[in-house]
C-alpha cells in the first residue's frame, strides 16, 4: 500500500506542474516558447537563400542570398553576386543597409520574423516583451484555433478577424507558423507570411526552409533555403557593417 502511495505521489508531481503552466494570455505563450527550448536552440544559423519576387505585371524575378545569424539578434544578408558588396544587417533592432560596401542608411527596426521564428528561444523574455510592444501586437487577445488540422495559438486578434495584426504558434511544437497584418497605403490590403515545412536541425531547435509572403491572397515573395548549417564558428566581425567589405565573406561554406 505504501509503494502505491510512492507511485500515485510521483504521477501527481508529474501532472500538477502541466496543469500549473496552463497557457491563457499572449504573454503566456511567449514565456512557454522560451522555456521550451531555452539552451536548446542552435547559437548560429547559415543559408543560401532563393528568392522568387512575383511582379504586378506578371513577370517573376529570381535572385540569390547568403544568410548568416549569431542568435539573438544578429542577421547578415549578403546579395549575390558577393563581390559587389551589396546587401543588409539587422543588429539588435537597427537595420543598415548595405551599398557597395558602405553603411547607405541605417534605421530601428524591430524585425518580427527575427523575434517570433529565432530570437524568442535565445533571449531574456522581458526583451521579447519589449519588442512585441514597438510591434503593436496586443497580447492580451488570445485565442486557440485549429490551422491545417493542426492546434495552435493565436496572439493578437479575436476570431474572424483579418484586419489586426496577429501571430499563430503551433501548440505542440511552440514554433512560429505565420503573421497577419494590414498593408498599403490605407490598411486595406492583408499581408500574411508564412514559415512552412519545418525541419529540425542538428543542435536543437527548428527550421523552415520555405517562408512564403502574400498580399490579399497572392504570392508576392517566396524564400527557399538550401546549404543551412548551424552551431557553426562565425566571425564576431561579420556582424559589423563597418566591416562589410573587409571580413571574409565565405561563411555560407563552412561545413559544406
């Protein structure tokens, strides 16, 4: 009787605490996104990134980019062809854009693709808070809801509601699946973005390497990655725009 009581003890420790972290709020899920994978998420991510611009006019335009991050906040986007020494940096919610080398403009953005698909799992949640603030992303207004056949959270917007800007989370796996927000010049237009076929990668942690952005339903821009790569040595200096042009641009081939 006294080892039933052991055992009926531990399954209670063990179920109490699940019951316990019950997510209700906005707030919740983002805490829980941390906890999960909190030293369990890749430091440094790199990839060759395809992109596919469909045009108003019907046409459709390719291009190459090399990504590098140093999680959190820390992303490198070199434009092919390298040697021109064109492209962006987005550092700590600052984003410098790159010509020919030389800091062309520089701006605070905070970059939510960065925060809810990378940076959520790897920096304080007070920080995350922060930046859910700038992006006018009510946490408060929360819901759950069934996507594909697949639970998940939703942040930011009530049920029906297509015009506020929102965040989904799978319930499972606590990983970013999309974003809903108003575009153009008077809000009318809904932009969505897309992470989709997650993978998980060696190190821990997840990712999708097809990102897909629409507007009013339609495909505008779609991202496919190849080559990626994680926990990966990385040069401090690449995340430097004054060191665009000097620092050794190779960090798409390590490893390969």
């Amino acid at each position: 009787m006294q080892k039933l009581n052991v055992v009926v003890l531990a399954i209670l420790l063990t179920v109490l605490p699940v019951f316990a972290a019950k997510v209700t709020s906005g707030e919740d899920v983002i805490k829980a996104m941390h906890k999960k994978y909190e030293k369990k998420w890749y430091k440094t991510l790199t990839f060759v990134q395809k992109n596919t611009q469909y045009r108003p006019d019907g046409t459709i335009q390719n291009s190459i980019w090399y990504e590098a991050m140093s999680l959190p906040g820390k992303l490198r986007i070199d434009f092919d062809p390298i040697e021109n020494n064109m492209g962006m940096m987005f550092i700590n919610d600052e984003l410098h854009n790159i010509n020919k080398g030389k800091i062309a403009r520089s701006q605070h953005t905070v970059h939510p693709l960065m925060v809810f698909g990378f940076d959520v799992y790897g920096q304080p949640v007070e920080t995350t808070l922060r930046q859910i603030k700038e992006l006018k992303l009510d946490l408060t207004v929360f819901r759950e809801e069934k996507m594909g056949g697949r639970a998940v959270y939703v942040i930011g917007a009530k049920k029906g509601d297509i015009k506020t800007r929102q965040v989904w989370i799978d319930k499972k796996d606590l990983v970013f699946l999309k974003m809903i927000e108003p575009a153009g010049k008077d809000g009318e237009s809904i932009q969505e973005t897309q992470f989709n076929k997650y993978q998980k990668v060696k190190g821990g942690g997840w990712i999708a390497p097809e990102v897909v952005f629409l507007l009013d339903g339609k495909r505008t821009f779609v991202e496919e990655y190849t080559d990626i790569q994680t926990n990966v040595p990385l040069n401090e200096k690449l995340f430097d725009p004054m060191n665009w042009s000097s620092v050794d641009k190779g960090y798409f081939k390590i490893g390969s």
